[in-house]
C-alpha cells in the first residue's frame, strides 16, 4: 500500500435519516454538517474548504458560517462527494486549504426544499432521450440490464437476490428503512415497475445527509477519533446524463474499468487487497457492473458471486454492509452513504461490523452511468 | 396533453428537419470517416471540423429495452417499451419500438427494426422503429 494521501477525521449522517419531513435539504446539509464537525471537534470557523452535492457550495458555506478559501460544486450525480473527497485531496496538497468539509442533503422523499429535477427539454437528454419516454432512473439506468441478462445467462432470480442478500444486511442496522427479511419470490412478485425490474429490485426513495472532513495525513492525529486515511480515488465519465446507450460497451461499461484500474493504481493494492466495499446499488444489477468493472469478478460472474453469498454477512467480499440503497437508504444521490459506512467499518463504529477491515473501497455512479467514483480508504496509515 | 417533445438546438437543427422530412441523418468526419452520433459540428473521434452528414439506412436491431409501467404525464398510455436500437451503421440510440404489443413476448432482443415516423404535435416528429417483418406476431 502507498502512503496515504490525506485522512478523513469527522464524519457523520444527518441526525435522522429515512423520512424526515421537518428538514429541508438544506437543513439535511447542516444538520449532518454539524454532526460531522462535533465527531471532528471542529467548529464551523475551522472549515476554510468546503464541497456539496445537490447545492451550491457558497449557499452551504453561508448557511453554516462558513467563510472558505475553496470550493467545489461539482455537480455530475450520486458519485459527486467521490470527486469532492478526490478535488480535495489535490487542493490540501496544493495548499488552498487545510481542512476541507463535504456534506450532501436531500430531501429525495418529503420533498421539503428538494431541488427541482425538471427536463431541460433541450439539452442532450431532453432531445435524445427524453421524447421517447424515459420516466427517471428507472427507464435509463436499466436500458442495458435485459441484454446484460440474455449475454450473461442471468435470470430474473439471480438478480432478485441481489435485494435478498441487501436485506440480511439492512436486518442489522437500526437507521435502515427497509429491514424486514425477503425471499426470492417476494421480489419477483412485487409491483412490476419497468419490465424485467419490479419494485423490490429499485432503490429506496428517502430523506438524509452526510458529512466528512478531510485534512492532511500529518495532522490527522491530532483530532479526537482515529483517522481514516485515503489511499486513493479515481473518477471517469464516458456518456451524457443518462445516456447508457451511447457508452461504449453498456454491458462492461469502460468507464468503470478505466476508474478501477486507476484507484487500485494510486492505492497500490489490488482487488484482494480489499476487506469490504461500498457498491452503489441503484438497482440490483447496478453492483454486477461495477464488481466486474473493477475487477473483483470476470465480466459475467458477478450474479453468481453474489449468489453463493460472497457479498453476504460472513461472505469473502461483505458489500453493502448497510443493506446500501436498496434497503439502507437512498435520497436520490447516495454516493456519500457509501462513504460513510466505509468509513464507520474503517473507525469499528459500523452497526454490522465487518470483523478485522482494513481496506474499504466505495464506488458510485453518477447521473446513471454518465460518471463514476472510486475510493480506496483504510485504517492502516503509514 | 400532448408528448413533451425535443427543443431544438442551432447544432441539432439540420437532424431534426431531416426527420420532419422522413430522413435519419447521421455523421461522419472526413478526416477520420468516423460515423457519430448525436449530431454535432465536428468529429467526436478526432476533433476535425469537417464533417458529413448523410441518411441512415434505418435498418437496426433491438440492443436491449425496458417496458416502462410507471405513468408520465405526457404519454397516453402505459406499459411502453423504451429501447436502444443499434444502427446497421453501428449507432446506438434511444427509440421505441411501435406496431408490435408493448410486452416482452413480442419485442425481442436482436428483432430487426426498420425507422419510421411518429408525430407528436405540429413540428415535432420523432424517429421510432417497427419491426421489419409484417408477420412479427403482436404486430398491430
């Protein structure tokens, strides 16, 4: 492993996630903001970077008290807190700022304060796509599933326990919003929503936020929880704001690859090197292209991976370890929820602990698979 | 209510009157001879201005497609199929598939299409495909 390349020192989910209609997204921005700074024993005057998603950085800046050095806005979908965690490290190191705030909140199911998601009827999207009935995520992100399924030999089943195995999970975690057990045949029974993807196998739709903190591997002892250094990140685009038709290979998208060779690269590890991993699982057959994409599987292998139970409680590779979006929580944009739970199995803080982590890899998409972020964390150091 | 349609951009003109026109253009670079889609004003391969455009055979395959059951304010009806089809010419875009039954024992990865034309409001025409075969079973 290389040295690490700064260290994540606070980190927190908004007080309440799930349903919270007495909180706007931008009271979910502050809110895990200062659950984050408390974890850190920061205050807001400490922060002079900061970074968010699904909000414009000044606006959170403002809100908190905050007076940054530097900002970053970038805005491409659910992996954007990956590229902040990435645009920081790079602006700690080049010294425009030391201690760097990322938060994310989304009002994505009470819908108090949300962002407006209206189709600008003539950008990419709205004049090649959108006409001819895309209806949100579930219309674009799972375009390429149905041939994914024939090539690849993966049944309806196969993919349906991929929610299963996301329940075992969600059943430990006491903040998740779906915990109740699931079998095979009650998702393959449940409400069909866009053939083959039935209700069960769509993410959740919920309200929440996160936070972390970022500074410099040096001064990263001196706060009060052990520090989570990061090893590594990458992150990669290939089409248009949910544009899967016109990405090179739908089935075995490059982008994801191009970002998994390059964050094991920076890490200096390889994919059995990896304790646990955070695979963002929109629907089910979003973590089949990225296990395969970065590498844990070969291309084809990753339904029956997940089959034998090796994504499982107990299994080689514990993914997902809070039952992710599928069953955990998804406000629209989940990126940060994956880091976070990296980042508390890194800390030993996780509600279904992964016994001995070390190394945790979080992945998300963004914008469906328009962009992608990799992160490679651990608890090792120097 | 009638389908939300594109609104079009100075780059997409010339597309969409070719499809008013019952013409699917797509491009290629004169430089490199590289065939792309979206329409744009140079080449995406390699970044040369001078590019052709020219009428698709409007021949392609089902890549993969969802059968969305989900209402949208606009569209009349559901379920519908969302598609991408794949061009003779080796394309791939976003259509639908019509004058077949919306359901996944008719539309089948691999069926042959051929273009055709829907309108959607005075103006605004969208190219959709059909299967080739007149006896495709489902066909309406």
């Amino acid at each position: 492993m290389r040295k690490p390349l700064a260290a994540i020192v606070g980190a927190a989910e908004s007080t309440k996630i799930g349903l919270v209609p007495d909180m706007s997204s931008l009271g979910l921005h502050a809110d895990a903001a200062l659950n984050a700074l408390r974890d850190a024993g920061l205050k807001p005057h400490d922060i002079d970077g900061i970074a968010c998603t699904d909000a414009n950085p000044a606006d959170v800046a403002f809100y908190l008290g905050i007076k940054p050095d530097w900002m970053d806005g970038t805005n491409v979908g659910g992996c954007a807190p990956i590229l902040h965690l990435q645009n920081a490290v790079a602006a700690i190191a080049a010294g425009y700022c030391k201690t760097v705030l990322i938060t994310h909140g989304e009002s994505g199911r009470s819908r108090q304060g949300a962002q407006l998601r209206i189709p600008n009827p003539s950008d990419l999207n709205g004049q090649f796509d959108f006409p001819f009935g895309y209806n949100g995520a579930i219309t674009s992100f799972t375009l390429p599933a149905m041939r994914y399924m024939k090539e690849c030999g993966v049944s309806e089943e196969k993919l349906a326990k991929v929610a299963v195995v996301s329940r075992e999970w969600s059943a430990k975690n006491s903040r998740a919003f779906a915990r109740d057990p699931i079998t095979i045949d009650q998702v393959l029974e449940s409400r069909m929503i866009a053939y083959p993807f039935r209700k069960l196998m769509c993410c959740l739709v919920t309200d929440g936020g996160g936070a972390f903190i970022v500074t410099s591997v040096d001064r990263a002892k001196d706060f009060p929880k052990p520090p989570v250094y990061v090893q590594g990140c990458a992150s990669a685009a290939e089409s248009y704001f949910t544009g899967p038709a016109y990405v090179g290979d739908p089935l075995y998208p490059e982008l994801i690859r191009r970002a998994g060779k390059n964050v094991f690269q920076a890490a200096g590890l390889k994919n059995s090197d990896i304790d646990h991993a955070m695979i963002y699982d929109a629907f089910v057959h979003t973590p089949l292209w990225a296990l395969e994409g970065l590498g844990f599987v070969k291309f084809g292998e990753a339904a029956d991976f997940i089959w034998d139970g090796n994504t499982a409680p107990n299994g080689s590779l514990p993914m997902n370890s809070t039952g992710g979006g599928l069953s955990y929580t998804h406000t629209g944009h989940y990126g940060m929820f994956a880091v976070l739970e990296s980042i508390r199995q890194l800390r030993g803080e996780a509600e279904a602990q992964v016994p001995g982590v070390q190394t945790s890899l979080a992945f998300a998409y963004g914008n469906v698979l328009s962009a992608v972020g990799a992160t490679i964390l651990s608890n090792v150091g120097e | 209510m009638l389908k939300i349609g594109p609104q079009i951009t100075p780059e997409t003109e010339s597309f969409w009157v070719g499809v008013q026109n019952g013409e699917f253009k797509l491009q290629n670079c004169k430089d490199c001879s590289k065939i792309f889609f979206p329409p744009r004003f140079f080449c995406p391969s390699c970044g040369d201005r001078n590019v052709n455009s020219f009428a698709a055979s409007g021949k392609g395959v089902i890549y993969s497609y969802v059968i969305n059951h989900r209402p949208r304010p606009d569209w009349p009806d559901e379920p519908y199929c969302v598609a991408i089809v794949e061009l003779e010419e080796g394309i791939r875009l976003v259509s639908n598939i019509v004058n077949i039954e919306q359901t996944p024992d008719h539309i089948q990865i691999g069926m042959p299409v051929k273009l055709c034309f829907e309108k959607i409001s005075e103006g605004i025409v969208l190219p959709v495909f059909e299967p080739v075969d007149d006896n495709v079973a489902g066909r309406n």
